[in-house]
C-alpha cells in the first residue's frame, strides 16, 4: 500500500533522507537515492535570501531528474516573503515543497524562522497558508513537538496546519529548548497519528539510527514512514539495511571496503561535476573519513587523500586503499548522535 503526499506516491512505510544543512548536498542526496532512500530533502533554504537572489540560497535549488521524488525545503518567518520563495521555487519544479519549523540553530531562530514559530501558532498557521495559497506543490511541514517542556503543542499544531492544506507532517520528537540532547519522544508523534482528525501522512524522525529501532518504532507508534538524518551521514546504507530488515527480518551483512571506497569515488564524482574540480576536491576532504570509519590507520589515510590535487590522484589512492584492505571487515557502529549545534540535522 503505498503512502500518498498529494499526487507523489511513495512505497509502502517510505524511509525520508531528512533536510540537514552543509550536507543533504545533491551529489549527497545521489548516494543515499542510490542505496534506498525513497524521498529526498535538500537543504533548507531562507526565503529572504532568496528573494534577494543571494548565489549559495540559488545553488540548493539544484535538483535533479534522478533525485525523483524530491522536496525542496524553505525558512522564513513572515508571509510575504515565504510565499514569494514558494513561487520561486516552483518554477525549478521540485515534487514537494517543505516548510521548516523545526530548525533550532541560534541563528535561524533569532530570525523569527525555524523553531521559533513554535511560539506562535497563529503565525505558523499564517505562514502555511501563504504558501499552500502561493504554489501548486504539495506543501508539507517539519516541525518538533513544541518550544519547550511546558509548551508541547504538537496536536493543535497538526489539526490547524492540516486545515489550512499541507499534505504530510514530519515530527521530530524532541522540542526546540532540547536541541538534540535526550532521547527523542515518539509517544507525541503517535498521538498526532492516532488522532481521528488527522488524515494527513505522518512522518516520525529523531534518533533512528538501525534497522532494529526502526521496525521497533515503526510497529510501535504506527506513524506512516521515518525520516532519518544524522546517522545516514557518511553510512548511506542505512537505507538498504532497514527495508532489508523491515522485509525479512534478517539485518545485511555491513558494506564491504569495495563498496565503501566505491561510493567515495561515486561521492567525489558527483561533487566535482556539480562544484567543479577545485570546490569539488574541497568539500570531498571532509568526507573520507565518515566513508571509511573504522579502517586501520584512518588518519594516516585521510591525511594522504586531503592533500592530493587531482581527482586521478585520490582515484588512485582510493583504489590502492581498497587493495590494502580489501580483506578486512569493518564492524559498523552507528553515529554518535550528538548535538550538531551548527547544524539543522532536524
């Protein structure tokens, strides 16, 4: 039974790759579609940069044929402008069209966007309507449970944003004041799910980061599929692992070095194609590392690959670690998750 967000169908229980900022790139993005993702998120983008035509809030409105289906996200804490961006970003045709109310970054939320609006559901609802009003997108919302302890207002928020017209809810089951400390409470995204009123597909994200968690939280909480951020970075594979368990109960054997090194070189293609050699080279250096966590020697490896200066060169490299190790087995241990604190892994 596939789970409906306006006329864009996803398979049965989809698995989301959640908006994080610096990372859901789209040679990023390519990766995880690669290994089992079923809808993609781009990095959130201001609405007022936008407007103003700022170049790097221009550059995360790339989106790609093979990304299908992907949803670009927006920020912004007034209605003129939410609603402008939304007509912008129409016209680079996404599937979706995803509203952030849930980025807890200082920065975002001295703004007025991002989770500040928590404060103000009046003005949260506003700004949905503007853009549900201003595009012909599906327009969905992520949010978390509420500002704080004493103001978790998840369910008001649901019912009034569904009835002003957005198509699916995300929760993240934390609230802004919690960062990404403690453990997420799914209890909350249960009862927006069970709730009678809600019609919408509801969407659960917060410290899924194995297959067994996520059959254990999608069997008990019921919510129509998961989105998960911080523990796909670096270890895309999370994808294929959880619809493998979801499946048959048996958890996949963890990538091999072949493939680990297969997907740095994929990574770096992408990145150089879509930045060109120098910024692609660049950005790849933070990169090795997460790919290849728990290899012998890893900082000696990572040191070699960050000074080389040409794509064949760290080719080479990559291949020459890939014979080095070939044989052996990396035990993978998920990411710590930490808070990102400049960072909007919602």
């Amino acid at each position: 039974m596939s789970v409906h967000i306006g006329n864009i169908a996803l398979p049965d229980f989809p698995l989301l790759l959640a908006p994080m900022e610096d990372v859901t790139d789209p040679p990023f993005r390519a990766v995880c579609k690669a290994n089992g993702a079923d809808l993609l998120f781009t990095e959130f983008i201001s609405s007022r940069a936008l407007i103003r035509n700022a170049i790097e809030a221009k550059r995360k409105l790339d989106i790609y044929d093979a990304e299908r289906p992907v949803a670009i996200q927006v920020f912004g804490g007034d209605e003129e402008s939410l609603g402008l961006a939304a007509k912008i970003i129409e016209v680079t045709s996404p599937d979706i069209l995803d509203i952030n109310f849930g980025c807890p970054v200082k920065g975002v939320v001295a703004k007025g966007a991002g989770a500040a609006v928590l404060k103000d559901i009046e003005l949260m609802v506003r700004l949905t309507e503007a853009c549900v009003k201003a595009t012909r997108l599906p327009v969905t919302v992520k949010t978390r449970l509420g500002w704080d302890e004493d103001s978790k207002n998840i369910e008001e928020v649901a019912e009034r944003l569904q009835d002003v017209g957005i198509k699916a809810l995300t929760i993240h089951g934390r609230t802004r004041m919690q960062l990404y400390k403690g453990e997420a409470d799914w209890s909350l995204i249960a009862k927006v799910k069970n709730n009678p009123r809600i019609h919408i597909p509801v969407f659960g994200n917060g410290d899924i980061d194995s297959p067994q968690k996520a059959l254990a939280y999608k069997n008990r909480y019921g919510v129509d599929g998961i989105m998960i951020g911080r523990a796909a970075i670096g270890y895309p594979w999370i994808f294929r692992e959880i619809k493998h368990y979801i499946q048959t109960g048996e958890l996949l054997a963890p990538p091999t070095v072949a493939e680990r090194i297969a997907v740095c070189r994929q990574h770096l293609q992408k990145l150089v194609e879509w930045m060109g050699p120098v910024f692609g080279l660049r950005e790849m250096r933070g990169l090795y590392a997460k790919y290849l966590k728990g290899l012998p020697d890893l900082k000696a490896i990572k040191s070699n690959l960050v000074v080389l200066n040409t794509q064949e060169e760290i080719i080479d490299a990559l291949n020459a670690v890939e014979q080095t190790y070939k044989d052996f087995e990396i035990v993978h241990t998920p990411i710590e998750l930490i808070n990102y604190h400049e960072k909007c892994a919602l």
